[in-house]
C-alpha cells in the first residue's frame, strides 16, 4: 500500500483537530516538531529496536518534545508509535501541509526538474498555475536528472508531466501499440 494512504486518514484526523482548534500553525508546527524527532538517528534505532517496548518509545518522544507538542501532540505521538506508523509523520506533515493550504485558500503544487529553476522561472510558473486553476498556488520545487528535461508538475491529484522522459515514455507507449 502507498505511503500516502496509510498517511491520509492520519492528516486527516489532525486536520479535524486544527479546523476545531481553529490553529493550523500550531499544528503544523507540532508535526513539524514530531518530524524532526522521528527523523533523528538516534530516535530511528530505538523504534526499530523490538526489544524496546512502545510505551517507552513513546514517552521519550514526548519527553523530548516538552511541552511544545501538547497533550494532543502527545496522544497523536503515542498513536504513532502504538501503531508502527511513526515512519510516516513526514508524509502525515505534508497531507496536512496541503490541508492546512486548502483551508487558507491555497493549493499546493510540487514542480519536480532536472535542473535547477531561476527565481523567475518559479514566479512564472506559479503565475500560470494560479491563472489555470484560479487560486493562490504555494510552490515546492525539487530534482530529478532522471526527467532529462522539462518538467512535472504536481497539483493535488492532478499531475502535468512535460519531461523529456515523460515524452519518450509516452511514445514508447504509441510504437507498442
């Protein structure tokens, strides 16, 4: 199963909890939180070690989250952790990331290159974007050398591939048939 199903119904819980709270930021910076003490090596050997038991687990993330995750934060971690998902917060963060952008009006869209884009390029495609789809467009960008050229970009579910290797792959597809 993908990575951002199992993630989905968790973002979407939190969104519930944001949306009722009416305070996105502090839960984005929660999950923020919760990423950065998920992704250290350290924290990573001892929920992949089977001996170490959950609650244990559990309790030093919110240890060393203090009193910044909250009791709710807290819940979510425990959640996490009793439920062998802590791998996901980052995607579990960027779910919600596109939540919170949704609720503020924004859409979210990933332009994926081969190459790095000017500033001006960005500007330019975020202007197209939001002309397209008739809202504020929050941008990421990263590299793929794999694309050789072009671009993918990611809105929501809709994805536009005019890569090189998107191309080629398309016309691959045409000469089989």
């Amino acid at each position: 199963m993908e990575r951002a199903t199992l993630a989905r119904p968790y973002a979407e819980a939190v969104g519930k909890l944001a949306a009722a709270a009416k305070d996105w930021e502090l839960w984005s910076e929660r999950l923020a939180l919760l990423v950065r003490i998920a992704g250290d090596d350290q924290m990573r050997n001892l929920t992949g070690n089977p001996a170490i038991q959950s609650a244990r687990v559990s309790e030093l993330i919110i240890a060393v989250a203090g009193e910044q995750l909250g009791v709710e934060g807290g819940n979510l971690a425990k959640l996490l952790v009793e439920n062998k998902r802590l791998d996901l917060l980052p995607e579990i963060a960027a779910l919600f990331e596109a939540l919170k952008a949704a609720q503020e009006g924004e859409l979210a869209a990933h332009i994926t290159s081969a190459y790095e884009l000017s500033q001006e390029q960005m500007t330019g495609m975020v202007a197209r974007l939001e002309s397209k789809f008739g809202r504020k467009i929050s941008a990421t960008q990263s590299l793929d050398a794999d694309l050789i050229g072009g671009v993918v970009i990611q809105v929501g579910d809709e994805v536009m591939d005019s890569s090189v290797r998107g191309g080629l792959e398309s016309l691959a597809v045409t000469l089989k048939t």
